[in-house]
C-alpha cells in the first residue's frame, strides 16, 4: 500500500510551477465528473452557451487577451478556465462598383475580394485566465490565438463582427426537448456549440437552427419618382426605388426582414460601400431586385438567392418588359472547410410597387434568413436525433410583386467516434418565393432565387436521408420560374478529427486505467482506497473534495512510487473531513493526470460524514425531489414526520420504523412542493424536533 510522501508539498508546488510554464494549456482544464445533464430547456442560451458580443476593434494572432462587450445571449458569466469560441461572423471586402464587377471584381456581379481582410469564418476554441462578468470586460486567454479577428462598424466595407461563446463541457448530455439556436441579432447568436467528453443522447428532438443566420433582404413598396437604371448592380436605399440587398459575410444592409418584422438602421448605416440596394450580390447574400423601370418602380424583379457551401439561384424578370434584371445569386464560399464555417447568407428582396401579401407595404417581398451553425464535440452519439439549419421558408401571400429571394442552408460541424447514422441532418437553402400574378388578369412577376445548400461535416457517416440541397426557384402565373434559378447544392462531407477544430481539452473519463476506487468514514477521517492497472504513464493523482457533488476542489496530490508494476494500489486519508461534520455527506474523485497532460477520472464517491447523535439533519437543503433525515433516537419506535408550509398546512407526512442510533429516513417523492420555505415536524410520540426546509426546482 502507498502513502503520500509527508514531505512532498514543496517539491509538488515546484513541479507544478515547472509543468504550468510547459504545459500552461492543458493543466488549466478541468474535465467533468461522471454524470449526465438533461437539457430540458428548448432556449439553449439559458442553460449553457454565453454569446459575448465583440468591443475590441483588432485582435491579432498571437493576442492573449481580448475587450469583451456585454453578453447578447445567455445567463452565465465566463469563469476561469472556461472554454470558449471565438468566431468571425462577418469579415469580407468587395469591390463596390456599380457594374458586372461588383463583388469580386469578376464579370458575374457577385462575390467578395479574397484577401488578407478576408476574415469570415476564421474561428478557434480557447481557454479563459480570468473570469468576465456578463457586462463585459478584459478575457486574458491561457494560450496565444493562432487567428486574427475584426470588429468594425460600417464605412469604407461592411461591417466586421466576431463574438466569443461560453462552451461548457459536460460528461453526457441527454435532450428532453429540442433545442433552437437564438438568431443572430447582428452582433451575437446564430451559433450552438454542445461538448461532451461522452454521449450525446438526442433521444429523438432536434436542434434548430433553420433561419438563425444571416437576414434576408426587407421589402419595402415605392411608388414613381424613383432614380436608377434596370442595369444596376447597387444604389443608395435613398434612391426609392427597387428592392434591398441580403445580409452576409460582406456586411448588414439598412433594411432587413427579421421574422417577418421591418428593420430599418438608419440612412448612416446603408450597410454595403456604394448602396445596399439592386441586382449585384456582396458576399454569400443574395442581391437585391432592380426594377425594370426603376422611375416608377413598377415593373418588378425577383430577389436573389444566398450562399455558403452551394451557390445561390438568381431572381425572377421584371414584369411586363420581362428583363433578366432580378437580384444575383450569391457565390458560393470557397474558403469552408471543417475549421472554417459561416452561417447562410440572407436571400435578397423582390422589388414592390403594389405592397401585396402580408405583411403589408412591400415586407411580404422581403427576403428569407439563412441557416445558423451548430457545432457538435461529443465522445459519441446514441439514439437518434435531427439537426435542422436550413435557410428559412418563404413567404406564400403574395400577388403581383417581385418575391423574395431564400436564404442559403447553414452550416454544422460534428466531431465524434463510432457510429453517427442515428443522426439526420438537413443544411437546405431555403426555396425562392412565389407570386400568384394578380388575383384579376394574371401575370408574370419576378420570383425568388433559391437559397444555396448548406455545409455539413461529420467524422462518421450520417443517416442516408441527410440533406444539403439547394432551394427551389419560386413560381408565378402558370407555374412558371420567369428566369428565377435554384440554388445549387452544398457540402456533405466525412473528413478525419485532425481537420475539425481543435479542442482545448483531453479527457478520458471513466477510463479502465481506474480499477477499483471507494472511500470510507471512521472517526471523521474519510480514507480514499484505488487502484490502477499500470501507473508508468502517470504524472500524479490529485484528490477532489465536493460537499455537493458538483462543484470540486483539490486538495491532495498523490505521486506515483513504483511506475510499471501491475495493480498498483494507493490511499489517502482525508482528515480534514473532522472540521466539516456539519456537513452529512461529502465526495470525492480523484484525477490521474497523466504525462501526456491528458486527464482521467474516477468514479465520483459520495461518504456520510459522522454525525452527532443527539442532531437532526437533512440534507441536501435546498431540496429539488429527495432529501434525507437523519433522526437519532434513544429507544426504538415509530417515527411521524410531517412537512407543514409556513401557513401551517400539511403538505406531506409519513411514518418509520426507528432504532437506537442514527436512523436514515428518506423523504421521497417533494417535486410537487411549490418553491419556497417549509418546516419539517419529526415526533416519536413524547417530542417533537423541528428543522426548516427549503425547496427549489
């Protein structure tokens, strides 16, 4: 049997002030206990993910700190040693002319400038210093960004923006809902990242991400006065005539769609260098359409469709004069790989004299939402389950005006070992919308684009019915696409783990390395017994204290003795456990952190602490369903306890058999107690004992 070295507390401070210099990384994780989350909240940023919006304006690769702004989404603040992600969620320049070189300087009219500006999609696990508190603040980072990133308002480009998100890792999750990604709202969300060092079990929800990216295009319907040629690849939203561009990697266009609501930024925020408005198409979003006669703005065009893994579809002709003048189609982005991912580019809008469908004054030929991003690290998957990040649906209301464009499908990434066909997921480009023609002599009006399929990526082989198509063109009178194109499809690929992201930490959780682990209690020592099957790759094991299982501190570090030897067998004994008898039952788990820096844990191990005889206790307290009472008793006999609330109604009672000693008395079944303060009545039929309980669900 070993026994901790008595005099080894300095030369472990030493070598975990040598270890920090050479593995800072790994030694600042910590990995979970063995347990499982069940995530019953369908508002996932409310249990987990934390979106912190961007302040810093640049941050350089190599920084290892970053000016955070306040949290857009979610309720937990970053601790030290959380793991986060930072993203660049818009970050591309284009050319701005107003011809068939908008874009990329090509002859399309479409695209972006792939250069050293080029930002969007770079993105990377990392691991905080110091805690930020919801309000913002200074994140130091425990190692050096390998990427830069942008934030930037509108002015000679469109804006830049990359938010940091509050990763938390679990040991198994299980889903009793499904989950919807919160929208991006223009600096933070459209991102989920769910890691677990186990299974993930989905049990049959989904995770939605469908229309949580980039915005479509809003709609708004002119009259004449309008200024502009039907040869226009952008114009000021001042202009009053033809129809708004999609939001994207290339920047926000002052007028959006935002679930069917108008958004208007303001004439300083037109969003893209030489207007948000006509046919060319900046980044992955999709054009806007210029109307055919843009004087009077009634010969309506179609909008464009948006992009990310496949290409977006082109807007329908203008009516009447029947130009081939819809919004472009956005490209698709070239540079998506499994380290590198952008959300769905918003479709464009249809131009609209008429302002028909609803909603009403031209919002009905807005353009569509693209798909968010969702990003799976999980040991492995059971069950079955759908991720949906499809570009959002069409609008289906309108009559004789330009229809909007679709948004391109999003974008997921899953990195897990073994078997993955349980899982079903659909990055789809939303379809163009359509246009009935007029309810009285029915006639051609431009339709909607397609969206581009989506981008998906997984270490195994999903189920055969996963999906990245592109969109549908939409129809108009006689069920025809008037010039209107499908978006193209996207990316389903299996690649290997290494050209995933990166994540910052190792754990093997309940490994076989742990032969055997327990702990006992006598006269308030607890003593903690394991073994292992080898110990020659062990660095050391550190001992973990929790009085609620969740939260854990070190306490002791156990040095391996004989490296090599099979059976290895070790004790530590915790005698401070004497100063915490308040304190009915505590845990431990050990962590063996081996040389190569990855953790392993053991099992968590729950003891009773020695209780006085003459104390009633329960615990836990707070209460959520089961608690338990300790009732010493002098003689043996029957037990009555009772639950009153504080207006002395009885909520709950039961009766034990008791003997001499300490007795342990469940009281089961207190999930249907409203929250709040209790008193708990324990009689044996000569004296009464009181003791408050509080519960909280």
């Amino acid at each position: 049997m070993k026994t901790p070295n008595p005099n080894g507390w300095l030369i472990t401070a030493l070598l975990i002030i040598m270890l920090c210099i050479i593995y800072v990384q790994s030694n600042a994780q910590t990995c979970p206990a063995s347990s499982t989350t069940t995530i019953n909240s369908g508002n996932f940023s409310a249990t987990a993910n934390t979106y912190f919006a961007a302040s810093q304006a640049t941050v350089n690769a190599g920084s290892t700190s970053i000016v955070l702004g306040a949290a857009g989404y979610g309720t937990t603040p970053i601790s030290t040693s959380d793991i986060l992600l930072i993203i660049q969620m818009q970050g591309a320049q284009i050319t701005s002319t107003n011809g068939n070189t908008y874009g990329s300087s090509g002859a399309a009219g479409r695209g972006y400038l792939n250069n050293t500006q080029l930002l969007a999609g770079n993105m990377e696990y990392i691991v905080a210093a110091n805690a930020v508190p919801l309000t913002g603040g200074t994140l130091n980072l425990k190692s050096a960004l390998t990427k830069s990133y942008k934030n930037a308002a509108y002015g000679t480009d469109g804006q830049y923006r990359y938010q940091v998100i509050r990763v938390p890792l679990y040991y198994q999750i299980s889903l009793s809902t499904d989950l919807t990604v919160p929208d991006w709202n223009g600096t933070t969300g459209g991102v989920l990242v769910l890691a677990a060092t186990s299974t993930l079990t989905m049990n049959a929800h989904q995770i939605i991400a469908t229309g949580a990216g980039f915005r479509g295009g809003g709609g708004k319907s002119y009259g004449s006065g309008g200024t502009g040629t039907y040869t226009d690849y952008t114009a000021l939203s001042t202009a009053n005539a033809c129809a708004s561009k999609g939001e994207g990697i290339a920047g926000t266009p002052r007028y959006l769609n935002i679930n069917g609501v108008f958004k208007d930024n303001g004439t300083a925020l037109e969003g893209y260098p030489n207007g948000s408005f006509d046919r060319g198409s900046p980044g992955n979003a999709g054009g806007g359409g210029t109307d055919g006669l843009p004087t009077s703005n009634s010969n309506n065009s179609g909008g464009g469709g948006g992009s990310n893994g496949g290409t977006g579809g082109g807007g329908g002709n203008s009516w009447s004069s029947n130009r081939a003048c819809g919004g472009i189609g956005a490209v698709a982005f070239a540079q998506v790989s499994a380290s590198r991912l952008v959300m769905g580019g918003g479709g464009g809008a249809g131009s609209t004299d008429g302002g028909t469908g609803t909603p009403a004054n031209g919002l009905a030929s807005s353009g569509s939402a693209g798909g968010g991003i969702v990003i799976l690290n999980v040991g492995s998957f059971s069950g079955t389950g759908t991720i949906n990040a499809n570009g959002d649906a069409p609008n289906t209301t309108l009559q004789n005006d330009g229809a909007g464009g679709g948004g391109a499908g999003g974008s997921v990434l899953i990195s897990a070992s073994g078997s993955l066909t349980g899982l079903t997921v659909h990055t789809d480009g939303g379809n163009g919308a359509s246009n009935t023609g007029g309810a009285s002599s029915p006639s051609p009006h431009g339709t909607g684009g397609g969206g581009g399929g989506g981008v998906i990526y997984s270490t195994g082989a999903l189920n055969a019915a996963s999906t990245s198509d592109g969109g549908a063109a939409g129809t108009t009178v006689g069920g025809i696409n008037y010039g209107a194109t499908a978006g193209t499809a996207g990316l389903l690929q299996v690649v290997t783990g290494s050209a995933t992201l990166t994540f910052p930490i190792s754990c093997t959780v309940l490994a076989a390395n742990f032969l055997s682990a327990n702990v006992s209690s006598n006269n308030n020592t607890n003593t903690l017994n394991w073994s292992v099957a080898d110990d020659e790759k062990v660095q050391q094991y550190i001992i973990e204290r929790s009085a609620d299982g969740i939260g854990f501190a070190s306490i002791a570090i156990v040095f391996p003795q004989s490296a090599g030897n099979n059976n290895n067998t070790y004790q530590y004994k915790d005698a401070d456990a004497a100063t915490r008898a308040n304190e009915p039952q505590l845990y431990y788990r050990i962590k063996l952190v081996e040389v190569t820096g990855t953790n392993i844990y053991s099992k968590v191990m729950q003891v009773k602490s020695s209780l006085p005889t003459n104390e009633l206790t329960l615990t836990p307290n707070p209460v959520a369903g089961f608690a338990t009472l300790y009732v010493p008793a002098d003689n043996p006999g029957t037990i009555s306890v009772q639950i009153v609330d504080l207006k002395g109604k009885s909520v709950w009672k039961n009766q034990y058999q008791a003997g001499v000693g300490m007795n342990t008395l469940p009281l089961n079944n207190l999930q249907a107690l409203p929250d709040g303060i209790y008193i708990v009545n324990v009689s044996n039929g000569k004296q009464v004992q009181t003791i408050k309980m509080l519960v909280r669900h």
